[in-house]
C-alpha cells in the first residue's frame, strides 16, 4: 500500500473511531502511532510517542489558552451576563424583535470576554429564556436567537478556537482577532435583521415592551461599562501592542478576578467551580493537541496532502472552487464532529492546500472559524441546541 | 478516583494563577520603570505545564474529554459497555506509551543537563508534569476499566 494510501486508511479509521465513541484524543494519538509504524516502523514509535506530547505542550505560546479559559471562567461566573442582558433590555428592548435582538447584542458582547460559544448560549440563556418566556416571545424565536447568539462567541475575538487555529497555522493570533472583528459585528448585525423581519411578519411572536425613560437608558449604559472596559482593556492592549496576546489573556483573568471580586460575586464556590472549568477545558485542549500533534505526524510523512494539492491541480477546478468544496465538507462534518476536533482533524491536509492556492491563512482561518459555528447549531450535534435544551 | 484527581486538577490551577499574577506584575513593572520579571516566559510555560497536565488525569476521571456519541447512543447497553471498555484500553495504551517514551526523554535531558533559555530552569521539571499527567492519566483509565468491568452501571 502506499504512503498516501495509508494516510486515507488512517482518517477513514480515525472517523470510525471517534463514531465508536473513543475520546476525540486518543482517537488520533492511536491512528497517528499506528500510522506511523506502518510507514516508518518501530523507531517511529519511540521518536513520536517521546517527544511530540513534550514538544506541543512546552510552548509559552500556548499559555493563551489556559489564561483566556480563566478570564471566560470568572466572567461567566461574575453575573456580567445579566448585567448585559438587562442593559440592552433597556436600550433596544422596545424595538421591534427588541428582546431577541437584546439576547443577540448581549451575546455578542459577552462573547468578547468569553471565547467559547457553548459557556456563551449556556450563561445567556439562563438570564434570557425566563424573561423572554414571561414577556410572551415564541419559543422558537427565544431558542433560535439563543443558538445563532451564542454562536458569537467564538468568532467575536478573544476567541479559544481562533487562538489554537492561529497557534497550529504559526499565523499571529493578534491578527486572527483583529480579522474577527468585522465578521462578528456583521453577523451579529444580520441575525438581529433576521429576528426584525421575523418580528415584523409574526408580531405575536415578539411582543413589544415599552421604551424606559432617560434616567434607565443612561443607567443600562453604566451597567455595560466594566465588561466593555475589560474587552477594550484586552483587545485593545493586543492592537495597540502594549500587550503580547499571552500578556492580554492575563490582564483579562485578572481583571474578570477583580470584576466578580467588585460585585461581590468572588465567593469560595465561585472560585472553585470557575477554577475547575479552567482546569477541566484546558486538560481537554492540551489533550486533543497531543493527539493532534501525533496524527500530523503521521498525515504529513504520508505525502497525502502534496497528493491531494496535485489532484486538485488536476481538477482544473478554480481556487475559489476548491474553497467551496472546502467549506461544504466543513458544513457536512459540523454535523457529526465538534468543531475544534473538525478543525484539528481536517487542518493538516486542508491548510496545505489553501496556502497552494495563494489565499491568505488568516482569511481562511476567519472563513473556517465562521463556517464551524454552523457546525454548533445543526442537528444531530449542534452543541448549542443541547445547552439551550437543557436551560429552556 | 474523581475526587483525587480533582484535588490534583485545582492543586495544578495554582500555576495558572501564578503565572496570570507574574504577567500582570511584569506588566505593571515595565509601565513604571524599567524593571521586568526575570524569565517570565520560562515560569509562565512551566507554570501552565502544571495546570494543564495536572488536570489531564481529571479529564477522564469525569468524562470530560470530547467524544461523540451520536451514533453509539443508540446501541444496546452490551454494546455500549464493550466500547467503553475498549476507550479504555486505547487511551491506557497511548498514555503509558507516551509516559514510557517520555521518561527516556526526560532521563536524556537530565543526563544532558539542558536549561530553558533565559533564566536557565533545568528541563527536566518541564518533564516532570507532563509525565505526572499523562502517567496518572493511563492509571486512572486502567481504574475505568476495572471498574467497568466490576460494576457496569457505576457511571
């Protein structure tokens, strides 16, 4: 058999592995091993199960991803969620579809200091499901906001996924955030559009409240100050380079430690349940970038990606083409795989062959990131369903 | 065993509060004076090292790795038992594989004596909780498959 052979044999006994419910991880350490002996030999197996898990952990690089998990941990926990949830309640809850166009604001908002989309649509709906509810909003227009809002948060930057996208492409994570910007404003903008004309020709959907008086306006915007200071204090600290993205995820745990420390939220219970959340996601993570780094190995001694740029060539098809076909697999797997394994999974053989095709890898990564939130909100695995489900 | 590996998980988060108080006194430091936190990419990439690794063993005493069980949700409990049971002899595989090769590592850079570059950490307590995770973490899935073996329900 031959080397790129091994390597299609290799992902097709990786998926059934991850379908027989092997962890995401240990699923790719095994196929990346086996994989590796079967083309190299034995002394693969020493050289790879040595010094890979070493070689991907022991980078100050990756100390961005525990630092921001903790910033996420202890915000989510210091009830800044509520705080914006009723702020833009009170600024744009009048409008037409106000409420669920609040939930997508809020969400959006709170996803800048949280990064992950499932602590996003789970710490949102606690604080929008019962008011929506009580107002009289349709529940398929409160779970669908939840779902596409809580999606936000992994494109609006800091963002987990775009940081281990950035850090596994040697692309800077500086500018992975900055190119995430404009998309997440946009899509947040276009999905309250989407709840307007909703609004606008099912109103027995989404009752309109009435418009508070100055004095509540003004007193909603105060509310949003802390956690808009510390998204401009992170964020802003990257652009304006004063901080590395590493230094920036510090700030930002620090400053969501003293923001619940301020609203007296920094309880023992608080501290435990955001420190093991910490410790639980960042285990995962490093975990499935071991196994990651395993099955890299193994994909590149395979050839299989320069085999599939050749084919491609051979397609005739156009660059923009290829993205398409790209982007469409990507829809098809966010169906069955969460989107960091669909990410790390596909990377090694898709990155190759966009850069083959002369796009720019941050572009791609910001299209990639986009296209995998589909992923989060599409049965039989959209995991924001699940969470909204659980809370609704 | 959930409980343990827990403690050793928050016992681990220490490093991340370390290393998140060092970067903000780093950054304080040079904002006021010229004065920085000697090393502060060594400490930091040890101290998240610890937090990770430590809570690895954690991840699958709690089921809290990513797996998908779209498809396996709809298989008889038999069936579903022999899975669990097969994860766990896989995963036990690949930890202990990576736990045995690693110790050769780390005993060549101990022989070596190499040191991190700026403020010369010996690299062996780089090893040190890697090997601790990952090894604790091939232990605790010997554990899950004695225990899935003993009792099927436990979970």
């Amino acid at each position: 058999m031959s080397a790129p052979l091994v390597g299609v044999a290799g992902l097709v006994a990786l998926l059934i592995l991850i379908g027989l419910r092997i962890p995401i991880a240990i699923a790719m350490g095994i196929v990346g091993i086996v994989g590796g002996v079967v083309l190299n030999g034995w002394v693969s197996l020493g050289f790879v199960l040595g010094s890979q898990p070493y070689t991907t952990t022991s980078s100050y690089a990756l100390s961005v991803i525990p630092l921001f998990v903790m910033m996420g941990a202890f915000a989510s926990r210091a009830g800044l969620s509520a705080s914006l949830y009723q702020s833009l309640h009170s600024l744009i809850g009048h409008w037409r579809g106000g409420l669920a166009s609040a939930t997508i604001g809020a969400c959006a908002l709170f996803g800048a200091v949280c990064g992950s989309s499932l602590a996003t649509a789970a710490t949102m709906a606690r604080v929008a499901v019962p008011e929506m509810t009580e107002i009289g909003y349709d529940r398929r227009l409160t779970s669908g906001a939840l779902a596409a809002g809580g999606t936000l948060g992994i494109l609006i930057p800091p963002s987990i996924i775009m940081v281990i996208y950035a850090l596994l492409t040697e692309q800077s994570i500086g500018q992975m955030f900055l190119a995430g910007m404009i998309p997440g404003i946009l899509a947040a903008g276009l999905y309250m559009l989407a709840i307007y004309v909703m609004a606008t020709l099912k109103p027995d959907w989404a009752p309109r409240t009435t418009r508070p008086d100055k004095i509540n306006r003004l007193a909603a915007i105060r509310q949003m100050t802390p956690i808009l200071g510390l998204f401009l204090l992170v964020m802003g600290g990257i652009y304006a380079r004063i901080f590395s993205p590493t230094e920036a995820a510090g700030v930002g745990a620090f400053g969501a430690i003293v923001l619940a420390a301020l609203r007296g939220q920094l309880t023992w219970q608080v501290t435990r349940d955001a420190l093991i959340e910490t410790a639980a996601t960042t285990g995962m993570l490093f975990m499935i970038l071991i196994g990651t780094s395993v099955l890299q190995f193994f994909i590149e001694t395979s050839t299989l990606p320069t085999v599939i740029v050749g084919w491609i060539g051979d397609l005739g098809l156009p660059p923009i083409g290829v993205v398409v076909v790209i982007l469409l697999i990507y829809v098809i797997l966010g169906c069955f795989l969460d989107s960091l394994s669909m990410m790390l999974i596909t990377l090694p053989i898709v990155f190759p062959i966009i850069t083959h095709l002369g796009y720019d890898p941050i572009w791609f990564g910001v299209l990639v990131v986009s296209v995998v939130e589909i992923g989060l909100i599409t049965p039989p695995l959209g995991m924001n369903l699940y969470v909204i489900g659980c809370r609704s | 065993m959930k409980r343990a590996t827990l403690l050793l998980a928050l016992v681990g988060t220490i490093g991340f509060l370390v290393a998140v108080a060092l970067t903000v006194t780093d950054i304080a430091l040079r904002s006021v004076s010229t004065l920085t936190v000697p090393g502060l990419t060594d400490i930091v990439t040890l101290c998240t090292m610890v937090g990770s690794m430590l809570a690895i063993p954690y991840g699958f005493a709690a089921d809290q790795h990513v797996s998908i069980d779209v498809f396996t949700s709809r298989m008889p409990p038999s069936a579903q038992r022999v899975l669990r049971l097969v994860a766990a002899v896989l995963s036990f595989a690949f930890l202990a594989g990576a736990a045995w090769f690693g110790f050769e590592q780390m005993m060549s850079a101990l022989a070596y004596g190499t040191r991190s570059q700026s403020i010369g950490i010996p690299l062996v307590w780089y090893w040190i909780p890697l090997l601790i995770g990952i090894g604790l973490a091939a232990l605790v899935n010997v554990w899950l498959f004695v225990r899935e073996l003993r009792s099927p329900n436990a979970r």
